[in-house]
C-alpha cells in the first residue's frame, strides 16, 4: 500500500479510540486477552487480528517445492513454480517477484485477478509449444473502506490520493462491478442486478 494510505488507515481507529499496534507478534490469545512476544499482556474481550495472507501448510510438504516462511509457493515472473517447470502458481498460494526484485507482488485481488487473465494464456502458449511470458502487473491504485467512519485510497496507481465521499463512491463502484465476475462471472456494469 501506498504509505499515505498506511497512514490514513492507521490515524482514523486512533481518532476514535482504537489503539493500532504494527510490528507487535502475538504468542497467545486467551479468553481475557492477548500476550505479546515481549511479554506484555493486553486485557480485552475482542480481539482483531489483521495479518498477511499465508498459504495452507500443505504447500510447504508439496515434494521439494520451494515456499516463503508463509507456505507460498516462489514462483517465477512466467508464474512457473521455481523448482517444477509443469506447476505454476498463482492468487494465495504463490509469491510472484516484483519486476526491480525488491519483494513480492502485493497479496491483493487486483494482482490475482490480474495474475489468472495473465495464466490462460500461458496454458495457451504452453500448449501451442510457444515461449511462456513474464507477468507484468499494473497497479491501478487501492481503495480502503474503514467501516462507516471513512474510505481512502489512491488511483492510477499511487498518483492521486482520495478519501472521504468520493472514495466511498469509487469503492462502491469497484466492487459493485468486479463482485459479479468473482462470483458468477456474470457481467454487472452494463446493467443492473437485482438487489444490488
């Protein structure tokens, strides 16, 4: 994400009481609450846990697989896993390099849904006994609903910056167009569905 965007969606629990602790590991949740590695205990009768996204525990026992500490499956720009040429990786499950080699691709809808247009055709060239291609993503930015309280993002990218009204506005949109494809594959933006 953007840092501006980190920023907004850390300043807005704060202001209304919410205490965000970033970079803190949790080594136990218990009924009363929760301890922290270092030892502090924070007492409290619901717990939110925000974490990355980590792949299921038998992708780490997949033959000699290569895999992040989180059970991703590393996968190379052409999606191809990095130690089997005839599995490719892709959403959740795998790690996809940046293209400057600094990380991974962000765990994001918009990268996966990118990364699954970007594999059929891979499956074709693969068929058709052409060379594979690399994965290109393109950022087209990220929007952030908080609840009822606010949504911020960015667009085109990270060069525009948006929040309040519009921001909802746009992610309203978003999902009310890409929701239908994820589920049903059923075009939305063309015309109206019913309940929605």
């Amino acid at each position: 994400m953007p840092e501006r965007i980190s920023i907004a969606t850390t300043d807005l629990p704060a202001r209304i009481g919410v205490e965000v602790l970033a970079g803190r590991r949790v080594s136990k949740v218990r009924a009363d609450g929760v301890r922290l590695a270092d030892g502090d205990f924070l007492p409290g009768g619901l717990v939110v846990r925000a974490a990355g996204v980590k792949g299921p525990e038998v992708l780490k026992e997949i033959g000699e697989m290569e895999t992040t500490r989180t059970n991703q499956l590393l996968a190379a720009p052409t999606l191809r896993t990095t130690r089997d040429p005839d599995i490719f990786g892709m959403g959740d499950c795998a790690a996809c390099p940046r293209p400057d080699g600094k990380g991974f691709l962000p765990p994001r809808a918009q990268a996966a849904h990118q990364r699954a247009s970007h594999m059929v055709g891979q499956m074709d060239r693969r068929l058709a006994g052409q060379a594979l291609t690399d994965f290109v993503y393109r950022d087209f930015g990220s929007l952030v609903l908080l609840g009822k309280y606010s949504t911020v993002g960015s667009l085109m990218g990270k060069s525009m910056f948006i929040a309040g009204h519009f921001a909802r506005l746009m992610y309203r949109s978003t999902t009310r167009c890409t929701r239908p494809r994820c589920m049903a594959g059923r075009r939305c933006c063309g015309g109206r569905r019913r309940g929605w």
